[in-house]
C-alpha cells in the first residue's frame, strides 16, 4: 500500500495507525492532514518554514478553515506549538477532519485547524523550534525588559556539561541530585521550566525575540480569527501529568472575560491555571511561573472577540525520564550527531517520551480531545459575547 493509500484508508483504526506513527514523520503528518482536509472540503493556506526537515523535506504550517468563510464563531485546534507533541495534535486534527467530512456544521460556526505551527520542532523530533526557543516562553513583547530568572544561573552548567557519558556528565548528574534533595522536583521544576532569556544553549529558553512560529501564529490570528464574535481555541500538548490523563486547562494570567462559559461548559474537568513570577507551584506538571504563554497571547491579540482559550495537555511518564529525556536531546543538539546510532537513540526516546506507544494512551488521547471538541461545537452557537 502506498502511502497516499494508506492515509486515505477509510476506518479509524487504519488512519489513527498512520496518524499515531510508531516512527516520526514530519511528511507522513502533513500529507496525513492535507488528505483530510481535502476530504472535508476545507479551504487550506499554507505558511512555508524557511529551514527544511532532516530529510531536506520543505516544512510548512499549514491552515485549514472547515465551514462558511463568514462566520463568525469558531472552533480552532493548534498542534505542534512543541514540536514533537505535535504527532498526538496532527493525528487528532486529521481524525476530526476526517469525521467532520459531509457533517453540517452549526449554522454560523466554523473550524480553524492551525496544523503544526513549530513545524521545524516536529520534523527534527524536537520539543523546541530551530533556534533552541520554547515557543511556550517566545509570546513576550521583546520591546520591554524580559523576565528574569536569576535561580536559574546556579543550575545553568547542569545542561551545558559536554560529556554524554563521562565526568562533566556525572558532575552535573550531582549537581542535579543535590538541587532535587534540597528542594524536590515540583519547586526545581518551577525553577528551569519557569523560562529563562540569558542563555540560548541553555534549557527553556525563551528567545531574544520573535521566532517565525511567533510571527506565523499572530499572522494566522490576525486573518482568521480577528473578524470572530465567539471562539474557542485548544492548544494541543503531551507530557505533563499522569499518564493516560488528558487534562483540560485554561491557563492566562488572570481570569478572562469567556472563562465563566469555559466553567460552565466542562465543569470540573477544567483546571485552571493563573501564571505569573509569583505563582504557586503547580501540581499539573505544568509551570505557572512561565510567562510567554500561546493562550495568554490569543487573548492579548483578540480583545474584541470572546475567546475561550483552552489547553489539553496529556500526561505521559513521571518527571525523571521525562527531564532525562530533555536533558539528552538537549545534549544532542549541543554538541551530538542526530543521524549517528546514539542521536536516533536519543530521538526515539524522546519521540517516546512524547508520543508513548502504548495504544490505550492513544486511544484514551484522542476519544478525551474529540469530546472537548464536540461539546465545543455544540455550544458555540449558544454562547452570549460578554457585554
């Protein structure tokens, strides 16, 4: 079967096998979604990336608008804001897309399906953009003095030690020790995860300016979404919280005007999270400390439409292989060899780490992010704009 075939297979389990890749694939997803929404009708505008995939592959952000191009409530899904975590985004959006195919949309409603946004991250397997950037930490205004994070500096060398296997590693592996027996993972993981602005080669950092990613997705709010009365945006992510639990989180610094629908919509499924440098640890696995946000940035670049801007983040495995998982491909990118026996080592556990094999998460991921997607459709014509 070729693989055109085999992306247009008609059964759920076939797609969802091609979509939930056992291997990375920025093509594969691409195609897999450009199918789709081919096969829904929707309208696609394509955003070439400037830098190619491993393969030489050109790399694009690609936007689908399922629905009438004058309405004004709509439903948006974005993958890949963390590149890797974008195989769980792209399999769910191309799976809809394929359910949504010859189904009447609410009148007056329509779908934005924003497919891969850090496409660079996804095709070299990595959770960060080419430039090393945590687009989750890149949505700041670089006109202004940028967060600080001076607890940061003391940890710093543990991510910059140039053996894999050798003393620079196993005095950093100490140093890491040492930091988690003084103040445990939860308060270390709001200390490296809160972002940082002084060290590219470093962990988490958040950019000395707007990365392509950044300037795409505004591009993509400001000709899709500015024109919304209502709208409903999931920011798709894996990795933090317990494994097989799809949290759904609204996360900005302070209340929003929509966040009392969002309450109202999914009850105590919804977990949210206020950030800022003053924040409480959180126990999600997600920071509240970080700032730069994709959800607060939606909310600042669409003031006059009555966003609910949402999270769904899919727990995979316990903070210790996840943070070793980082800290090796961080390594890789560093000072290794992606394409040598150890950097695609390095790549399948991270790919793992983000992306588990295990097919009840798969199908756990994908049941929980349709139903956060069909209770949305379902209400958006019901939902009143603030006054």
């Amino acid at each position: 079967m070729s693989a055109a075939s085999a992306l247009r297979a008609s059964t759920i389990e076939e797609r969802m096998k091609y979509g939930f890749a056992d291997q990375p694939g920025f093509e594969r997803q691409r195609m897999q979604f450009l199918l789709a929404a081919e096969a829904a009708g929707a309208t696609v505008t394509s955003y070439p990336h400037p830098l190619k995939g491993p393969g030489g592959e050109p790399l694009s952000t690609d936007v689908a608008w399922f629905g009438s191009p004058d309405a004004r409530r709509v439903l948006v899904a974005i993958s890949g804001t963390h590149g890797v975590e974008g195989y769980y985004g792209s399999a769910c959006q191309s799976e809809w897309l394929h359910e949504l195919a010859g189904r009447d949309l609410p009148e007056g409603v329509a779908v934005l399906m924003v497919h891969l946004i850090n496409p660079w991250g996804t095709a070299w397997v990595r959770r960060v953009n080419e430039d090393n950037v945590d687009l989750n930490r890149n949505y700041l205004d670089f006109g202004t003095a940028l967060p600080l994070n001076p607890r940061y500096e003391a940890i710093h060398e543990i991510y910059t030690a140039r053996d894999f296997d050798g003393p620079q590693r196993e005095r950093a592996d100490q140093a890491l020790a040492a930091q988690l027996g003084a103040i445990g993972w939860a308060e270390y993981r709001s200390i490296v995860g809160a972002g940082q602005y002084m060290h590219p080669d470093g962990l988490f950092y958040g950019g000395a300016q707007a990365t392509w990613s950044n300037r795409t997705m505004r591009s993509i709010a400001e000709r899709f979404l500015q024109p919304a009365q209502v709208a409903i945006a999931f920011d798709l992510h894996t990795g933090a919280g317990a494994f097989g639990h799809p949290m759904l989180m609204a996360i900005a610094q302070a209340r929003y005007p929509a966040l009392s629908d969002a309450e109202a919509l999914y009850g105590p499924w919804l977990y949210t999270l206020l950030t800022g440098a003053q924040a409480e640890v959180s126990d999600t696995g997600v920071v509240a400390r970080a700032t730069g946000y994709t959800s607060q940035a939606l909310l600042d670049a669409l003031p006059a439409t009555h966003l609910m801007q949402l999270v769904i983040e899919c727990g995979t495995y316990p903070e210790a292989p996840m943070h070793t998982a980082l800290r090796n491909d961080h390594w890789l990118h560093l000072y290794g060899d992606p394409s040598d026996a150890l950097g695609k080592e390095i790549r399948c556990a991270l790919f793992e780490s983000f992306m588990p094999a295990d097919a009840h998460w798969r199908e756990i991921a994908w049941r929980r992010t349709r139903d956060a997607w069909e209770r949305a459709l379902k209400a958006l014509p019901d939902i009143r704009p603030a006054e």
